[in-house]
C-alpha cells in the first residue's frame, strides 16, 4: 500500500508525492456501530498511541484508535521501495533502550536487526567540510575528533556529565542540572572555543545538529546533555545507541505488530484517515469531533498528539496553560530526512558532515539496495532550512555538496512542514524542556497526556514513545478499575 | 508477615529459622473451585512466574499460580527487620536491563531505587586478602586494579570482546563464540597468567566467582564473556549493572506490583506452600499434582521450575533428553549470601576481597540501618563451602575474616541447600550453556517452559526472568488464541 506521506524522486519519474509502505492500514477503519461508547479513545497511531492502544485492548478494554494519516508510525516509520526499506523518520534502536527493547525482545525480532554502517570495502572515509576546509578522514581519526570534542562539550562538572545528571532516566534527580536549560548550544559552545580546534568545532556542531536539527542557538544545552548522559556519557555509545543498528525490514515491519496484537484482541476500533478537530470532556464522558464532522465517545481519552500540535486541537476545557505555552513555543526539532540512492557502490563506507554552509549537515552510507546501489542517509535542519519538494535541484545539490554522488533516486519526509507534525522528533529550546516537562505529563479530568516529547527516560526516540503508551494505558486501566469498582 | 525461608542470627537471639518479607502472601490460596479448569497453570511465583502470570491474565485467561514456598520472588526476595531489606537474593537493577527496566518505570519506581556503595565518609578502601599478602588501597585503586585484570581476562579478540561477542542479547550470533564455552575460567586464568600481577589474580578471581559463587574448573568462560558484553564490555559497567542500584524498600516492594496487578484482574487464582509432585500432560489439558495430592488442570501450563529442579519433578510424558540432561548437569552456582549488621559506622565505605582462603570472597558496605549501623552483604561459593545454618561461629569468623567487625546481627540465605533452588542464579559449567539453550527453551505438547536460566539477554538476572515470563505468556495467548479460533 502506498501512503500520502513522503516524496521520491527519480530522474525519469520526476517527483512523486506519497511511498509505499508496511504501515499503511486497509480497510482504514473497521468501525462497525458509529455510536459505540468506548472505554478509552486513543488519538495518534505514533508508537505512543499504538502501545496505549494495544496495551488497553490487551486489558479488556474497548479501544478506539483515531490517527489523522493513512498509517501507522506517527513520526516514525519506514517507506518499502522496490523491496528496500528507507526510515522516514526514526531508524535506530537498541538494547540501551529499554522499553522498545522489551518489544523487539516480544516480538521475537532479536535477530532482525543490522549494522547501518559497513566499513568493509569502498572508500572507507569521514569527509569533513567547514566554512574554511574540506578534507577526508580515516574513521578512526574521525572517531577520535568526535570523542575530543564531544567530551570538551559535555564536561560541566569534572566528570563529563555524570555528577550533574546521574540518573539519565530521571534526569531532574539533581536539581543543579536544570541551569543548564537555561543554555543555548551557543552559550556552551562559546565557553569552550578556546580549546577546540578548528575541526572540533566544526564537527561538534555537526554531530549536536544532527540531535536538535535546528540551530546552536535554539537547542537546549540540558536537552543535549540528557542525550548524552543516555548514552553513558560517552561518544562510542552515542554511536552504539542513536545511530548503528536498524530493522532489516524497516521499523514499519516492528509497528505493525503493535496493531496486529491489538487487532486480534477483538477490542480495537480504529479509523485512519481521520484527523482530530475538538476533544470534549463532559466528566460524564470524553467527547471527540472528526474534522469530517463524525463525533466518538469514550469514559477516558488518551491524547498521543505531538506537543506542537497540541495547540491545534481546541480542548474544552482548555488546556492548562503549560501544556498550551508549551505547544505554542514548539520545540526545535525541523528535521528534514533525505535518503539518495546512488551508484556510486564504494560511497557505502562514506560519511561526513558539512557545517555551516550547506542545507544537509550530516550523512552516511546506510546500506545496500537490491540492485547493489548505496543508501545514502542526510539530514538537514533549520539552520539552512530545506524544502527539497518544492525545491528538488536545490536538494540534488544539497546532497553532492556533502560529497559528490551519481544520484539515481530520492526519498524523503520533509518533518517541518507536516501538518500533523510541524517537526520530527522533539528537542527542546532552552528553558522548554524544564519548565514545562511536569505540565505536559499531567492529566486534565478524563484525558490522559502521552507523548515520547515528555517521557522521562529516551524523551523524542521511539523508546520514549512506548514508555509513555505503556504509562497512559496503565493509568487509564487503573483509573477505570477504581472508578468502576466504587460504583458497584 | 515471616517467611519460613532464610534466617537471622543476633547473639541474643541465636539463630531463627525465617525472617520477615513484604513478599508473603496471606491468605496463603484463594482457591474457591477446586475443580476448576484454568487457561493457564503457572508454577513458580518468582519474577518470571510472576511476569507470566500477570500478563497471562492481564490478557484475560484464567490463571492458577502455584508456589511451593509462601512466598513471591523465588531466588529474588527481600526480608525486611526492623524496617530495613535485607536482599536475601538478588539485589541490584538497572536502565542497562530493558525487561527490569520497563517494569520500574510502569510501576513508576524509577525514584526508589538507591546506590548501595557510599565513599563519603569512614574508612574508603578496598581490603585485598589473597594467600600471600593482605592489603588496603583506595577505591580508586581498586577500580584499576580489577579494570586491568577485567580487560586482560576478556581480551580474546583484541577487541575486549566486541568481535567474539558482539551482540550481548543475541551472544550466539557469532558462532565462533561457541568455542569458548568448552573453556573453564581456569583454563582462562591459565592462558593469561603470565601478564597478571599477583594482585591482579586475587582481584579477578574474586570478582568472576562473585559472579559464578563456584571454583574456576566449574565456571564456563563462555558465561563469564557474556555478563562482560552485557555489561558494555567494561568494568564500569560491571560495577553500573551488577552492584549498583538497588531498591530503597527492597526488591520485594517492587515484585508485589507484579502479583497485587494480576489478583486485580480477577483473573488469578493462586496457592502457595504448594510443591508440585507432577505434570501430566494429557494432550487435551495438563494435569497437575501437587505433594498434598491436589490436582489442578489447565489447558496450558507454563513451567517456571529452575533448571536444577526439573528433575525432581515428574513430567509424563518425560522431558526431553536435553531439558533433564541440564538439569541433572545443574549450573554451579553455590551462592551463600550473608548480611552482616556491624556496629562499625566505618566500614560504610569498606569493600574486600579474601581468595582463595576464607569460605566468603566478596563483600562490600551495602546500607545503612535505621539504628546508624553499617550493613555489609558478602557472599561465598562453592570454592569453600560455608553452610551458615549448620556453623554460625564458622560464618562469623569468615565475616572477620574479610575484615574485622564488631557483628550484631547476621542474615542469610544458603541458596546451595535450599530444595527449591538447589543453587542461586544460574551460572553455566564449561559446555552446558552452547548445548542445551535452545533445548531448554523449547516447549513440549501443552507445557511451556520459562526461567531465567535460559535467557537470551540477561540470563541468571531478574531482567531475564522477566523476559521469560512475558514470552511464555505472550507464547500461551498466541497458541490459545489459534487453538479456540480453529475450533469455531
């Protein structure tokens, strides 16, 4: 099935709007009695709303799963071209990661996982392009560049992050840590610039954009060091959590048993297709109006829409003012994902960043497709912001510029401007993240509040999805159960 | 309430049988049919039982859990005196553990966990007594000292591991790591011995048989290999996931969550201080007699017996060769866990070593007491047998042998003599683990087999009796599922 979202491109097919993939949900709805009252509704089909939703049905309870796209996977989720996955949005996961590894350890995928990176043959190099130089690294050299600088950035306290964040699955653990949301990368990056080289600088930037894709001044210095304390406060495992290993099939081949356990409970109604206008909370019950006019009625909801788009459902009553404040600062995070196929079959050991003066920042050889071409991963942000549907050359050019490549296709999800999105995976401008995390997290009567942008362990990954799925269908089961039990 | 298992020794007191637990349950059955005829009989009520009970009828099965002791926790549980957990077996968990991981965080216990060790006050050494010499040094010595040794002893690859093992939840991935399981440590021990220092001798045999709690000759390097590439192929990481972070209120308040949450279904019935005598499956259901001569049946029964008590249960039909193979090799681990209560507020910070001539080998300062004492947890193998019930003078000596102490109190659990576990966490001899994995995991007919003894990822640990649990369930519901739905 092909879904609306996401663009390829191909010299002789020109720009297509829509990719197929394995997320894509037919018929769109199964929804038999329009007047059904459900137990819980479920708003968004992310990897959040797709474990709250199962996790409820599992518990026995009536589930109405609403998702405004024709797919599952929210922000996450892999296209299926010619038989080779590319990962719109979200690629990596690992055994660091506790809550997606408990799924993928479920769901018997253990063994479906592979090494994005290949370092076995072709030119086996880090291209490394500043503003004043351009010049190829061994991975090695590459390795020790990063690990320098990224130690000189990330060491507040002596210890390189670990005394002023010692629990990076509750980071707020030592109240010193938050002074640093209230710094920029910027602000950090301007306190070290004497003992970085010029290449440290340079590739510093690179690799702290590829985390915020936005620009040094609008990403929170505490948001990056939370990255960091994730991944054991050390570069080698930033690599092993954020950015090596991948699912064979794509992530949509992970998703969708989400869905399918969900389905065969016998307890989920969905429809796709089906964007949210208004939530009502009438305390009796929760009421959802369709921007096709359709309304569903549940005893509990469980919003999973992204915080930037908070603001564009009307909620009665209102959101508390955090959640609104928050929704309307937005975070950071305007991702775009370019993949290029491309013939150049050595490139497959290529990677390297690009920084300032280009609209993709970083890349690297991701893989091989059937027809023995490379997978070229990019990503762009706002610090140069590309629009590569409306502009494809700009975004051909975008891609030689980090390395020159005999482009044969393209496929991309531009995250800044979907409207169910506006922005990848969450990263927070300064003093966002901890001003607002307990207003986001909180319940508002009947409505649950769940998103991967405030969960407290791997907050904007996949992981962080399920943690708070996992943590709204608990609470609502556990809130129906009492509620329910008081009445007998 | 007292569980009847583990016991306490104050010289006033002498020595109790049974020391009190958050974990035993009353009434000890709730048992209303006795012919009923269950979804699901589970034997076994520690973390995997438990795990496969709760999710079995979270699902909606009915489920009958079986438990020959009065108690949760199996070879993991915690007494509590006077308002302070003891670990009676199995203490520490961490984010690194994913299946632990996402129960903490579901059950919203991230903040109640604490670090056992504290260097800020008292005496703030490591004591390193081997037969030759005996010797306080800094923590900060000791730290490279075992790193040292550690990173020798693991250094089959020139890579510490990563090459031979690169995979931790998956170890067989790289079928060359298959040889190394026909290795004891002593043959290890042996092909390095040349490039380790006395102390580093001391120092690694200590730390790998705390891991084993047997002798050298017994313990597979194999296993060994695999803790270290769980453990992020580092010390640090030994000493982050293995002996850090433990509950505030012991981890019998944390397994309670599993069983309160699976009786809140209405789906559990339960009896304690029933031992099974057999499982007979009948290819229509499973039939199960207890010693009492109760019968219970069941369509499905999942097996949460440890490896080394299999045999003494009578399975018809028998169990596969390779399933009781195992269990008549049994894994070898002996562990005896001692807790000291010492009046010594300085050895709050004290950690030693004593090999190979005390029958203790390991100990560190683990807590504080409500009355300001200091409380020590050491632990022996079967290099030196100690059997604490039959001789306390002999464990109080081997106590002040590590190093002095002024004791008040003594508890422990003797987990080489106990009918139920016949040992503590599974630790493989040299050829057991490569043979027989995937035969112990195999289900037979009607029975599925779970326990943290078989594992993929953190076998031996709670994290893999959970990850057991939640695959035996998922495993039931599928087959019931498929089984009802043909019969339609």
């Amino acid at each position: 099935m092909t879904s609306r979202d996401g663009y390829q491109w191909t010299e002789k097919s020109g720009l297509i709007k829509g990719v197929p993939s394995l997320g894509v949900i037919q018929p769109p709805t199964n929804i038999k009695d329009e007047q059904a009252v459900y137990d819980v509704i479920v708003i968004g089909a992310g990897y959040c709303g797709l474990t709250a939703a199962r996790d409820a049905a599992l518990s026995g309870l009536k589930v109405l799963l609403l998702e405004a796209r024709d797919r599952i996977g929210g922000r996450s989720w892999s296209s299926n071209i010619e038989g080779y996955p590319f990962e719109m949005g979200g690629t990596w996961v690992s055994w660091g990661q506790p809550h997606v590894w408990r799924e993928i350890s479920r769901y018997e995928m253990r063994d479906q996982l592979e090494i994005s990176h290949d370092y076995s043959r072709g030119v086996n190099y880090f291209s490394l392009n500043s503003s004043s130089s351009s010049r190829n690294m061994s991975h090695d050299d590459e390795d020790k560049l990063m690990e320098s600088a990224l130690k000189k950035f990330a060491n507040v306290d002596g210890q390189y992050g670990r005394i002023i964040m010692p629990f990076p699955h509750s980071e707020s653990h030592n109240p010193e840590a938050a002074k640093f949301d209230k710094m920029s990368v910027a602000d950090r990056m301007a306190q070290i610039k004497d003992d970085l080289s010029p290449d440290e600088h340079t590739a510093l930037l690179g690799f702290v954009l590829l985390c915020s894709c936005s620009t040094p001044e609008k990403t929170s210095f505490y948001e990056y060091l939370h990255w960091w304390a994730l991944c054991n406060y050390s570069y080698e495992y930033c690599i092993e959590y954020l950015i090596k290993y991948k699912f064979k099939g794509g992530q949509s081949s992970f998703a969708i048993n989400f869905f399918r356990e969900a389905r065969a409970t016998g307890n989920l109604s969905y429809a796709f297709n089906t964007p949210v206008a208004t939530v009502k909370d009438n305390e009796s019950d929760v009421e959802v109006t369709a921007r096709d006019g359709k309304t569903y009625k549940a005893a509990r909801l469980i919003s999973a829409i992204p915080m930037n788009i908070l603001k564009d459902v009307t909620f009665s009553p209102p959101l508390i003012v955090g959640k609104l404040e928050a929704s309307q600062t937005s975070h950071v995070n305007k991702c775009v994902k370019v993949h290029a196929e491309v013939r150049d079959r050595n490139l497959r050991s290529w990677s390297g960043i690009t920084y300032p003066n280009n609209s993709l920042m970083y890349a690297i050889g991701d893989g091989t497709t059937p027809s023995g071409n490379t997978h070229i991963v990019a990503f762009g942000g706002s610090h140069n912001q590309l629009q590569p549907e409306k502009d494809i050359n700009k975004t051909l050019s975008a891609l030689q510029a980090m390395t020159p490549m005999d482009i044969e296709r393209v496929v991309f999800h531009n995250w800044a401007d979907d409207e169910f999105a506006r922005g990848a995976w969450f990263f927070s401008p300064p003093g966002l993240v901890t001003k607002h995390l307990q207003e986001l997290r909180a319940p508002q009567g009947n409505i649950y509040f769940a998103n991967s942008d405030w969960a407290v362990g791997w907050r904007s990954f996949i992981d962080g999805a399920i943690e708070e799925g996992t943590r709204a269908a608990f609470a609502v089961k556990k809130d129906l159960d009492r509620t329910r039990s008081s009445h007998l």
